[in-house]
C-alpha cells in the first residue's frame, strides 16, 4: 500500500515524506524513521542553535537553582536558623536544578526530537509551567520543611502547637511568596523563552533542504 497522507498527517511526517531520498512506496512510516529524520536535521543546525537547543534545560535549572538559594535564605532568615547553611543550600540548590532539566527535557526537548511536540502554543505553555512550578513553587515549598527541621532541632524560633501548625506555617510562608513573586514571574518568562526558542530551532530543522544541498543561510 502507498504511503499517503492524511490532514492529521504532523507537520514532522510531512517533511518525512517528502525528503529526499523519501521514505521507499510501501514501507510503513515508524517512529524510527521520524526520529532517524529529525536526528540527521538536528545534526546539521549551526553549532549556536544546537548548543542552545542541548543546554536551553539548564539554563532554566540554574535559574531554578538560583530560586531555591533565594528561598531557603528568606526563610532561614524568618526563622533565625543560622546553622547549618551549607547542608540546606545543598539541597536546595541541587534538587530545584535535577527537577527543572528532568521534567523539561521530559515534556519538551525529547518530544520534540521524536516528533511528539508540533505545536507552538503548547510548547510555551509547558516551558511556561515548567518555569512556574518546579522552578519557583516547588524551591519555595521545598524550603519551608527544610528550615522548619532546622529551626525545631536548633530551636530558634518557637514552634506552634500541634492544632496551631497550618496557622503558623501559613504566616510564615506568606512574606517568602511576597517577595519570591518576582522570582516566579521570571521563571516563567524565561521559561517560556526558552522554550519559545526551542520549537523556532525545531521548525528550522523541519525547513532543511534535503541532505547534499548547499544554501548559503538557512532559511529564517
């Protein structure tokens, strides 16, 4: 049977198809080949744009990283923990980092490169969330027990009753989301710039010519 295509037929198919040499009449369209396709595409960007396509998840994890310091020393000063600073930043520098590379890579850079990611919008959406949740929600929220343990083990400031622990927490968290509301408009602007810039790369690699054809500027 010939290949054909359909209207739900992605953009990332369509140029498979179409490629030159293309995909041989009667061979089913696999998910190696579209992979295969985009890997060759990729491998043949500009150096700038492949470096920024590979590393673009962890600029955002420093930036998240950088969320996770700002955190932890807002809280540390609210609860008068002095000790103990470099085994919190640890953790809250190197945690928020992991998460933010991991889910961006996992939602967005690897669907991309398999095809799995044709939509502009969605792809700002998940870089904005990303940006949002795991690098601004989650280093605040991972701070709060972090310095909660710290400041009941050194007792540098009095813990509530157990009926009164939400009202306290509550209380304390609500000047760290004040001034952290910066941190996470940031995150997620730059979340979805990166991102932003990703799927422009991508349609520069669906935009290719054909393997063996010399152009001089690739197409903008």
């Amino acid at each position: 049977m010939n290949i054909t295509m359909s209207e739900s037929t992605s953009s990332t198919e369509r140029e498979l198809l179409t490629m030159n040499p293309p995909v041989k009449q009667g061979q089913r369209l696999t998910r190696e080949n579209i992979i295969e396709f985009l890997a060759e595409r990729f491998n043949r960007l500009p150096e700038n744009e492949r470096k920024l396509f590979t590393y673009g998840s962890i600029y955002l994890g420093i930036n998240s990283a950088f969320a996770g310091l700002i955190a932890n020393s807002l809280f540390r000063r609210i609860l008068h923990v002095s000790q103990a600073w470099f085994s919190s930043s640890l953790p809250m520098a190197v945690l928020p980092f992991l998460t933010s590379v991991a889910i961006y890579n996992a939602t967005v850079t690897t669907p991309m490169l398999t095809g799995d990611l044709n939509c502009a919008t969605c792809a700002v959406v998940r870089g904005g969330l990303i940006g949002t949740v795991a690098g601004g929600l989650y280093p605040i929220l991972l701070a709060l027990p972090v310095n909660g343990g710290l400041a009941a083990r050194y007792q540098t400031t009095p813990l509530p009753e157990k009926g009164n622990i939400l009202r306290f927490w509550t209380t304390v968290s609500q000047p760290v989301l004040k001034k952290m509301s910066f941190v996470l408009i940031l995150q997620a602007m730059f979340g979805v710039y990166i991102s932003s810039r990703h799927y422009t790369i991508y349609e520069q690699m669906l935009k290719l010519p054909p393997p063996g054809t010399d152009l001089e500027e690739l197409p903008e």
